[in-house]
C-alpha cells in the first residue's frame, strides 16, 4: 500500500536511542530535497552553529526509490561546515535501496556520540557500536573492517563511513558510500566526524510489494527501453562523463594549472579514451540502475614488504580527472588515479582538494607560501609531490593543511593569493565555459554544476542578454528540484521529463503528487531557499575571485560587466523567491 506519509528513523547518537516518527506532507514534500529541508526545520538548530550536537544529519529517498531505473540518489543535508549555512550533497551507490527495503523514506541523525561509532540500520535491528580503534583509520581499510563487523545483507547493504580528514572536522571531508560514489561536496565528512560517527551501516531485510495491474507494468517497460535501448543514456556507459575532457578543452573551457589557461594540446594523453584505453578495469553501478555509469580504473604499486606488485581499483569520471588531472598540471592517466587513490583513502572531495592544492602550487611558486607551510615543494605535473600533499591535507599535517582543509579562501586570508583562488562558493567544479556558468555556481543552493544548466547554456549562448540568462536559471531550477526530490540521478534527466515522472507517480499510486508536479516543483524549490537563509544565507556572502574575469573561453575573454550583472540579478531574483 502507498504511504502518504513518509517514515522517517530518528536517531540520538548522545543517548544511543532511536524512534520511528511519521511525518506528514508527501503531497507537498515529495521527498529527497523537499522532505530533507522540511525535517530540517523540524530537527535543526538554524541559529547553532555547524557543529553544534543538536545539528542534524538527514539522508532522505524519494517515493520511486526502488520502482524505477535510475531513482538511485540520496539526498544528504546538513549545516556546512564550509559556509556556515544549510547545504545538500548527493550520493548513489546502494544507500537509497538499503534505506527503501529497511522502509525508510528518511534518517534523522542527532547527538554526538560518546566515542567514536558506527550505526548500523536495519528492518529488525538498531546498533550503535564503539569502533573507537578505528580512529584514524583510512576509508579503505575502513571499509573492510565494517564488512567483517556487519556481515550479510550484501548486495541491499550500504556502508558509508569517513576518512581521517572527516575526523579532524575538514570542510572538504567527504562521506564515502560503497567505495565508488560519494556525499562530496559541502564538508558532509566533517558533520559526522564531529558527531563522531565512522560509519553507518545501512542494511536492507524487508521487502515491498510492487504495484499490481498494467500501468506500472507498461510504463516501467518505457522507461527501461529509453535507458537502455535509446542513445539517451549511452554516452554514460561507453566513455562516461570524461569523454568531456576533449570537447571542453576544444572549446577554451577546461581548466589547467589553477585556471591559468583553459586549453593546452597536452590534452590528448589525458581524454577519456586515453582512460579507456590504458586504465579501465570495469564498469559498475549504483543499486536500481542498468547504465553504469561508473568506471573503475586501476593502478599497480609494488609493496616493498614481499616484493609484490598489487593493485587498487579507483573510480574516475570528468570531474576528479579535472581536479587531480588538468588543474594540477598532471598529464598522466595512471599518475592522475594515483592521485584520486590518496585523495579517496583520506577521505576528501576530490574537486575541493584538487582546486586547493592548485591554489597551493600557485601559492608556492609566488613565493607566498614556502617548503615549511607546504612540506613538500609543490609543482605543477609533479604526481608524487601531490600525493604526499593530499595525505598532510586529509590529515592536517600542519596549521597550513588545517586552514586550507577549511578553504581554500581561509588560507588566502593568511597567506595571500584570493585573486588566484578557484572558488565559487567552494572549490570551483571543472567547468570555465563563461559568465553564467561563474555566476550560477557562485550563488547556486549547492554551488555545484548540476544546480542548473548554466554550463550548456554558456557552450550555446554568444550574446550577452542579462534578462534572458538570468531567466534560465530561475525556470530550470524547479525541474532539477523535483527530480532531486524523487530521488533521480540528474544524469537522467533527458528520460525523466515532467510528463515520464507524471506517469511513474501514478502507476504507483501518488495520482495527487503526478498531477501537482509544477507547483510541487515550486514550493520545494522556495522551502529550500528559505531554509538556507535562515541559516544566514545572503547574495552578498559570496563573491568572485578575480582570476574568473582574466579567463578566456571560446567566446573570447570574459566580460566583467557582464559577468557582475548576472552575479547582481541572479542574487536579486533568488532573495525574491525566499521573500515569496
């Protein structure tokens, strides 16, 4: 039977005591973003700072979690450490199917545990358990020892946990989910470090009864057949999102060596074929999708102990390419994983890393920070210097690594060097395709590339027609909220358009929420905007690091008057709608 009310587990960490609590409003919340900002409302402490113990941390599903291909994210969110100020991160994974077969719509996660844990989530069961010597622990090996712990369930069990740079409370730390997918972006790693949380464990025993009659029937086949048997989803498979690298850098946009220039013909070493050709091992997948989106590479190293070679297998798509590749100056496809395999093992996002460390080479070869910040002389292309690098960020070696763990604008305020700081709102995504693109992310609700189609439309767009552009931020906005409530992968967003997702919703029985999805889409899109600014969120936090006005795109140099405008009427209109 449908639920109109979602099913929330709400967790104490302090008292290690859990409930079950229904909360109203799927007509209106629809789930993931729309129901993670109304539980923060709820749960949260708007006026507290980030890492006070009552902030929670919220993972929420959508209502066609597990009905349909592609429905495979879950939405995590949570007062950043970053900016002070309520944030989303996205992750895939198996997370969203282990939360639907516990019958979870959401988890609420207060409290701050008296030593360092794991919570383990289940149907039938509810654990909190002292992992204190875990602590320090890298995700690898933290991974193996939660399998070992918390055994069974595989294949509708999902392990998150945190690396040593979450402990520290770094606002790059990441939350890793099932080795290959991620909560990234925002400092979601640091939440649970200072809630400390290692891990959580989230095993799904129930089952769920599918629709019966022909509908669902019927409109699953249609959706199956576009995400297999149509191009729409095919680029995601074959190359996957690096075969970007080559366009982006074709066309003036891809950034290099902290965005000093963004083409350079050292490209073709580092295309997606070139990753294809040379690293990739396999495909995977996250729970519920038939694509595979993801790429596993490998590399081998030779463990001075036996005198064996062994490998490790490490994900890659466009933007950890970009951010341990284009921007640090690396040309080499095996020295590129290399890096991505110190980042992942320390538990840092791999764009906020990778930009801060650019920054760092900069910084360094100015003459304004020195060997006794940096420890090892940072250059660009130098693969080895920047995996020890990421190992002294991820773990604070120094006051310098704990600043730049905050930001890369922190450290500039010590050191030196906000102009040539890649920052747009956080570390900047790998996109530098122009005027909206700079705006868009400075001032987007996750600062993230996917917030809005900002970078395609930079790629289409010549002219310079403020009203216009602002206009396509304003209007693409809501569709991208509602398929962020469903829980979609925004990779799909070409199969799922307004009337695909009206015919899901009601083949599963939410015919109110399929006929209201525009207005949904709407009051979602405002709750959110108006949780964040009661968190303090203002236009006039967030500013533009000069280096974006020096940059040069297939359009010719940015227009900074242009460029201001945007950032001015985008801040306007987004006040409007939480005024609304």
């Amino acid at each position: 039977m449908i639920r109109n009310q979602f099913r929330v587990l709400v967790f104490d960490l302090s008292s290690a005591t859990g409930e079950i609590v229904m909360h109203q409003g799927r007509n209106e919340l629809a789930g993931g973003s729309g129901l993670a900002a109304d539980l923060y409302l709820r749960y949260g402490a708007p006026e507290k700072p980030w890492d006070d113990e009552s902030q929670p941390l919220i993972f929420a599903i959508g209502p066609l979690t597990g009905y349909f291909p592609l429905m495979s994210k879950t939405v995590c969110s949570f007062k950043s450490s970053y900016h002070g100020e309520y944030t989303e991160s996205h992750g895939g994974g198996r997370m969203a199917l282990a939360m639907k077969f516990s019958d979870l719509d959401a988890v609420v996660i207060t409290g701050k545990a008296g030593r360092l844990s794991c919570l383990n989530i289940g149907y039938r069961h509810l654990e909190l358990k002292d992992v204190s010597f875990m602590r320090g622990m890298n995700v690898d090996n933290s991974g193996k020892i939660l399998r070992r712990i918390f055994k069974g369930g595989s294949g509708h069990r999902s392990i998150l946990r945190i690396g040593p740079s979450g402990e520290i409370g770094s606002s790059m730390a990441c939350i890793n989910v099932d080795t290959y997918r991620h909560f990234g972006r925002m400092g979601g790693g640091a939440t649970m470090g200072v809630k400390n949380l290692k891990g959580i464990v989230v095993c799904g025993e129930a089952d769920f009864d599918l629709p019966t009659g022909r509908a669902y029937d019927r409109v699953y086949k249609e959706v199956y057949a576009k995400v297999t048997a149509t191009d729409m989803m095919k680029k995601y498979h074959n190359l996957g999102t690096a075969v970007n690298l080559q366009g982006l850098n074709d066309i003036e946009s891809l950034p290099w060596n902290n965005l000093q220039s963004t083409s350079d013909p050292r490209i073709s070493a580092i295309t997606g074929s070139s990753f294809a050709d040379e690293t990739l091992l396999r495909n995977g997948a996250c729970g519920g999708c038939p694509v595979g989106c993801i790429h596993i590479g490998y590399i081998r190293e030779k463990m001075e102990q036996d005198n064996r070679y062994h490998y490790h297998q490490v994900a890659y798509d466009y933007e950890p390419i970009f951010a341990a590749g284009t921007m640090l100056g690396v040309t080499d496809t095996f020295g590129v994983l290399r890096i991505l395999d110190e980042i992942e093992k320390v538990g840092l996002d791999a764009m906020s890393a990778g930009v801060a460390l650019a920054w760092a080479t900069e910084a360094f070869e100015r003459g304004l920070v020195s060997e006794e910040q940096t420890i090892v002389p940072l250059a660009f292309g130098n693969v080895l210097q920047f995996q020890q690098a990421v190992e002294y960020l991820g773990r604070g070696a120094n006051d310098f690594y704990r600043v730049l763990g905050k930001g890369t604008l922190k450290a500039a305020e010590v050191w030196g060097g906000s102009d040539f700081a890649c920052v747009l709102g956080q570390e900047m995504a790998g996109y530098a395709t122009g005027e909206l693109y700079f705006a868009a992310q400075t001032l987007g609700f996750r600062h993230s590339h996917l917030d809005t189609g900002a970078y395609s439309y930079d790629q289409k767009h010549a002219e310079k027609d403020v009203d216009s552009a602002v206009d396509f931020l304003i209007n693409d906005e809501p569709g991208r909220v509602f398929l962020t409530s469903m829980v979609s992968c925004l990779f799909a967003r070409s199969v799922y358009n307004d009337e695909q997702l009206a015919e899901c919703l009601a083949s599963v029985g939410y015919d109110e929420l399929a006929g209201s999805i525009g207005q949904v889409a709407e009051n979602i899109r405002k709750l959110r905007w108006q949780v964040r600014a009661r968190t303090g969120f203002t236009p006039d936090n967030f500013s533009i690091p000069r280096r974006f006005y020096s940059v040069k795109t297939w359009k010719g140099p940015v227009d900074s008057s242009y460029l201001n405008s945007l950032k001015q009427q985008y801040g306007e209109r987004i006040e409007a709608l939480i005024k609304a």
